[in-house]
C-alpha cells in the first residue's frame, strides 16, 4: 500500500511540474516556432500523463476497494447467519423442553390409567365398598364402576391426545436439530476463513 501511495505521489509531483513548466511557458503563437512546437509537445505529454495517472489509480485502488466491500459482505453474512443460528438452537432448545414435559404427562397417563385398570376389578371395587353398608351396597358398586370407566374413557382420550402431540414434538425436534447441524456446517468453515485471516496459520 505504501509503494502504491509513493508510486502515484511521484507520478502527481511530474504532473504538477509540468503543469507549472506549461504555465510558464510563452502563450503567444506568433513567437518562435520551435517554442510553439515544444510547448504543444509538452501539453500533450501533460494529457497522455494525467490519462495514464488516472489509469493507474483507478487500477490501484479499485481491486482494494473491491476486496474492502467483499470482506464487509462476509462479515455481514457471518453475522446474519449467526443470529439464525442462535435462534435455530433456541427454537429446538424450546421444543425439546415441551418434549420432555410431554413425554411427562404421557408417563403420568399410562401410569393412571394402569391405576384405573387395577380399580375397576371386581375385588378392588368390593374393597373400596367395604365399609359402606346397606341395601343399595350392588347399586352402589355399579355407580363405583361407572364412574372409573367413565373416568378411564376421559384418561384415554388424553393419553391419545398427548400420544399424538408427543409424536408431532419429535417431528419438530427431529429438524429443528437437521436446520442447526446444517447451518452450523455452512458457518463454521466462514468463520475459519476469517480467524484464518486475522491470525494466518503457521
């Protein structure tokens, strides 16, 4: 960067000298002939070495721009996709955390309605009437029994609400992990090009 500097440094202090040379030099065209000639010779040298200064500016700096605008892309692509990254992680991160309570009241479901099926057998019912006595003991063995099927009907149903759900949660987790490993994988290997960059391997 530097010998680019002092390189067209130079070539704008020759610019200026002869700049000043053609500034002092005689306007007059009815004076000396080979002035005249000299001096047109000069403006044109003048001309042809600002075009080319021009040139080799813009073929100096043009390329450092051009990789200036190109790092900034990267790090705004690093940077979008690292926010998305975050996001993706904490999505799957909630959705496995309904998982896991899901998978809780499923567990607490199966295990009432094993506690349902264990009631609802004739000894258990009979137990459960032991120390209620009178002639309504049958009726009231009935109401007993159809209110624990009612119940199960009700607990099953749930169980099979929550079944399904459950399944849908695994579904979710399942590429909401797929969308995390495959970001991952297409970031990663950026963020090595630029710590490669700042801190080029040994």
């Amino acid at each position: 960067m530097k010998i680019r500097f002092s390189f067209l440094l130079l070539l704008a202090c020759v610019a200026s000298g002869s700049l000043r040379v053609l500034a002092q030099a005689p306007q007059n065209s009815t004076g000396d002939p080979a002035l005249t000639t000299e001096v047109a010779g000069l403006r044109q040298s003048v001309q042809t070495l600002n075009n080319r200064l021009k040139t080799l500016s813009d073929e100096l700096f043009a390329p450092e721009q051009k990789k200036e605008d190109q790092s900034l892309d990267t790090v705004k692509k690093v940077t979008i996709s690292l926010d998305l990254l975050t996001h993706a992680e904490e999505r799957a991160e909630v959705l496995r955390r309904q998982l896991i309570e899901m998978v809780d009241k499923e567990t607490a479901l199966r295990s009432r309605m094993t506690q349902f099926d264990e009631d609802l057998r004739p000894e258990n019912i009979d137990r459960s009437m032991a120390g209620v006595g009178g002639t309504r003991t049958a009726e009231m063995r009935d109401t007993r029994r159809r209110v624990l099927e009612n119940d199960k009907r009700g607990a099953d149903n749930l169980l099979s609400i929550t079944v399904q759900g459950r399944m849908k949660l695994e579904e979710d987790v399942r590429q909401a992990d797929l969308l995390v490993s495959k970001l991952r994988m297409r970031l990663f290997p950026l963020i090595d090009k630029e710590i490669d960059k700042i801190n080029p391997p040994e």
